[in-house]
C-alpha cells in the first residue's frame, strides 16, 4: 500500500531522496537545501508512466526535514491521491 515503506528521517538526512508509485499515481519526497541553509523535505507529485523530471508537477509543498515533517508529507500524498 501507498507510503507503508517510507524510510525513516535519517534517510532523508543523508541526502537521499524516496519514490512511489500506485497505478498512474507517483510521488517523491527528497531533501532539498533552502535560503537559510537549512534542510527541508520536498514532496512532488505527478501522474503518468514517466519520471518525475519529464512529467508535469501536479502538486509540490516543503516540509520541514523531522519526523513530523514526514508524517506531514504522507497526510498530503493520501490526500492527493484520492484528488488526482
């Protein structure tokens, strides 16, 4: 099922980022640095049979990079995936 295999934050912290997909339905949630050199989590979700970087984003947020920000981000990919 969707986001059952999420790794955990040290994952994350290590730079790696992490995708799934469910039919059509495709997300990735990856580290990204910001303005103030801090780490966050981005999450971006699109639909298709294609990778990420030759689809249209449907749907993008940042999350701070915790526990809660993961917990965050899968609220929204559930979410997402009942509206896209």
């Amino acid at each position: 099922m969707i986001c059952d295999d999420i790794p955990l934050l040290l994952w994350f912290q290590c730079g790696n980022p992490f995708s799934e997909s469910d039919g059509m339905f495709r997300y990735c949630i990856s580290p990204k640095d910001n303005e103030e050199n801090e780490r966050s989590l981005l999450l971006e979700i699109w639909r298709g049979r294609l990778c990420r970087e030759k689809s249209e984003i449907l749907y993008s947020e940042e999350f701070p990079m915790s526990d809660e920000g993961i917990k965050s981000a899968v609220e929204v990919i559930k979410r997402e995936k009942s509206n896209i």
